[in-house]
C-alpha cells in the first residue's frame, strides 16, 4: 500500500503538486488496469483522508471539498460522533441481518425517521443500504398499497441506477445507455423547470401542465404513486415553482395516488429544514432517505403513512444488510449532531453565502444564467449567453480549472451544464469563501 509523505495536514486548501499529482496519476493506471470502465471518474485524484470541508490526496494537495460524496458527508467527513459511534457498534456487534435476529438501532433508527419526516400520522419505516434500493421498495409500497401498478415520474428526474430506478429516471446517457428494456408502466411527465418552462410560469400551471399529461396519458385511476424530488438533484439543481409540489401532492391525496418524495439528496438539513418538503409545508405518503441520512455509512429508508406501509405482507420486505446496525449506529449519530448543532440553520447560513457569491459572479458574467437552490443545495446554470442554450463544455472547463486549482467543483444536469454546490454543513465559511474566490477567478479567466 502506498502511504503519503505528507505527515501533517494542511486545514486549508494547498497545492504541493499538479491535480492529480505523480502518486494519483499512477493510481489512476492501477484503476485503469483493473476497474470497470463504466465506473465514472470526476476528478481523478486519489483521496486518503479528509477533514471539515476538505480532502488530503496522496500527493500532499489539500482540495477544498464542494460536493461532499455526492451530498453525503453532511455532518462532516469525518464526524467525530460518528466515527465514535461506528468504533463502538463495530467492536461489539457488527452483522445479524435483522430479518434473522433484530438489535435496538434499527428500531432506534426508525423512532428517529417517524420523528423527523413530514407530517404527525402514524408512520412506518423499512432500513435498506441504498438509495435505489429504497425506490425500489417505495415501488413496492404503493403498488401493494393501491392494487394499481403504473408509477409516474417527472421529467429530468433521478432515482438511482438499479433497473426499476432507472425506469424512473430521465437522463438517458449515460446512465441507460445500453441497459434496457427497463421495468414497464413507468410514465414521465413535465415538471416545473422555471428556468427553462415559459416565462412568467407558475406552480400551479406546471402542475396543472403535469396533471393534464398524466390524466390524459396514463389514466389517474391506474396510477398507484407520483415520485418526485422536492429539489431536483442530478437533474439540475432545479427548485420547482412555488405551488407545484402542494398542487401535485392535492390531485394525489383527490385521486388515491401515494404522492412518493425522493428526499434521498435533499433530505436531512441539506435544503436549510430536515426535509426540502418542509419548506412548503408538503407532508407526502411516503419519504426515501439515505445520502446524508447516516454521516457517510451506506443507510437508506422509506417511511410512510402506517396504513400503507404495512400494506405490504410479513416478510415482503427484506435483504441481508439492510439496516446493518453500524449504519444505524452511525446515522444516530448523525442525527444527534444534526440537532445538537442546528445543522438547518448551517445549511441556510451556506446558502446565503452561496446566493450572494454566485448572484454577484452572474451579475458579472452572462453566462451564469441562473443560480437557483435552497440553503446547501445550490446550482448555477451555465449558458451561451446570446441564446441561453445549455453550455456544457463550459461548466466541464470551468469544474475542472477549480478542480486543478484544487477545488472540488462537479457538474450536474440533464444538459451537464450546471455547476453543482453541495459542501458540507460543517464547511469553515473561510474555506468556502476561498472556494468562491478560486471560482470567481476561474470566471474571469475563462469568460474575460
Ligand atoms: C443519489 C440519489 C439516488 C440514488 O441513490 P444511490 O444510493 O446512489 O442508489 C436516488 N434519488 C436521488 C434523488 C438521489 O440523489
């Protein structure tokens, strides 16, 4: 195994090599020997340590972290009560499988997602490793729960990569490319993008827009459940227009359809409240978490309504790791940190910092189209400025010069033109400002 020389690390962003530096780019051959091509690389430094809002590689470059393991890393990475938590769970009982013989945490775990999720009722969980694991269950729920079976998802929507889940998501490549057929009587409709939808669009017409494509299409009587992501991650960044969640989630509470939020990205304070539906004051059927849900371990859930959840029989729900209790004791305490430092209002404090540094750099540079977002959840959409076309190769120029500049920047979106900002929300503001400033000269360089 290959050790860094660096011996003490740096608690801000510096550069000793190139990113990626000698050790990473021979890192990266071994990679190219032995793993799959098909698994994606954004920045091709090798990481192997991290610290709040940072990522130490094995050249010694110290890289400010704006992604967070795809918004995971949200209590940091790694949290000390977390790592605390996990030492002592793994040392004393790391695997029965709870289907076999159960343990406290995955009760302990699931008491946390009753409290937490949207709306009073009486809820129900079930604990699984994924994200797309737990759409898949969602599925599962609403078709036992309604006796229908086509499932409707919105347009730029992303699920996960599993068959079904990939049914359910927009973006053809890459993510289906090649993968098909996939699971039938999956139907897509408009979404409210207000960016890109007429101006002057609100909620209430794209909802209106969504309801008239699924009642015409799919029939609302055949429909056991709408998904739809409160804020829209891999598709963009993109924060429906006021109205459209609540106008979506009333035609489904009319109609008998289980109204599904896949808050696996923008739950647990992310958005600046525990769950994006909050903000609205949207309570659905059914909630899937996971991401941020257990401080970086693989732990993913779907919890809903009693009646529904336990529509489905004794033993329809299961597999060996789900709900493994290191996880569960990691996501207790990821949540306990969560609420002892008041990580909504972090994640809202980020994001006033964010708004205001992106808005300024906008104002600057056409284009940056439009920045949009909610607390730590931000996008900045990248564009030709004379048409407003999507501009990938423009985000993918401007990622990656932060990246060499040793920033941790991704790109997102249906047209890979959004720069995607997910920091941690226990990101130093000092680190994230330098982050900014490294963006802003990114901007200028590469605009004028
Ligand atoms: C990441 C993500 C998924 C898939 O989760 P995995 O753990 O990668 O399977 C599903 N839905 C949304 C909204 C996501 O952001």
């Amino acid at each position: 195994m290959t050790t860094s020389t660096a011996s003490i690390r740096a608690s801000k962003r510096d550069l000793v090599t190139e990113v990626p530096g000698p050790r990473s780019r021979t890192m990266m051959e071994r990679r190219g020997a032995t793993v799959a091509r098909g698994v994606g690389c954004a920045v091709p430094a090798f990481i192997e340590a991290a610290g709040p809002g940072l990522l130490h590689d094995v050249d010694g470059n110290t890289l400010i972290d704006l992604g967070s393991g795809l918004g995971v890393t949200s209590v940091g990475n790694p949290a000390p009560e977390v790592v605390a938590a996990v030492h002592e769970q793994v040392a004393s009982l790391t695997h029965t499988c709870f289907l076999a013989t159960p343990y406290e945490g995955y009760v302990a775990v699931c008491e946390e997602l009753a409290r937490l999720t949207p709306g009073d009722h009486p809820k129900r969980s079930v604990l699984l490793s994924t994200g797309a694991e737990a759409v898949e269950n969602a599925v599962k729920i609403a078709r036992a729960a309604t006796g229908r079976t086509a499932i409707v998802a919105l347009d730029h929507a992303y699920h996960g990569r599993t068959n079904l889940a990939l049914a359910l998501t927009a973006k053809n490549a890459p993510y289906k490319q090649n993968f098909g057929p996939f699971v039938p009587d999956i139907h897509r409709i408009p979404t409210s993008y207000p960016y890109r939808d007429p101006k002057g669009m609100t909620g209430r017409e794209a909802a209106a827009r969504a309801v008239e494509a699924l009642e015409r299409q799919v029939g609302a009587e055949n429909v056991a459940a709408v998904v739809v992501e409160p804020i829209q991650g891999e598709g963009g960044m993109i924060v429906p227009a006021a109205g459209f969640l609540t106008e979506l989630t009333d035609w489904c509470g009319r109609n008998g359809v289980l109204l599904v939020a896949d808050e696996i990205q923008s739950g647990f304070c992310r958005t600046g409240a525990w769950f994006a539906s909050n903000h609205e004051g949207v309570v659905p059927d059914l909630v899937i978490t996971a991401k941020a849900l257990a401080g970086g371990l693989p732990l993913s859930g779907v919890t809903g309504r009693a009646e529904f959840m336990d529509a489905v029989q004794p033993g329809g729900f299961g597999g060996t790791f789900g709900g493994n209790p290191v996880a569960c004791a990691a996501a207790l305490a990821a949540i306990r940190t969560m609420r002892e430092r008041d990580l909504p209002a972090k994640a809202r404090r980020i994001g006033e910092i964010l708004t205001a540094r992106l808005t300024a750099i906008a104002a600057v540079h056409p284009e940056v189209g439009e920045v949009r977002g909610r607390g730590a959840m931000m996008g900045a959409e990248i564009v030709h400025p004379d048409t407003g076309l999507p501009d990938a190769e423009s985000a993918d120029r401007l990622a990656r010069a932060c990246q060499e500049a040793g920033v941790v920047l991704l790109t997102v979106g249906t047209y890979g033109n959004v720069l995607r900002f997910l920091p941690s929300l226990v990101m130093p503001e000092d680190l994230l400002g330098d982050a900014l400033d490294v963006l802003e000269d990114c901007c200028a360089r590469l605009f004028g």
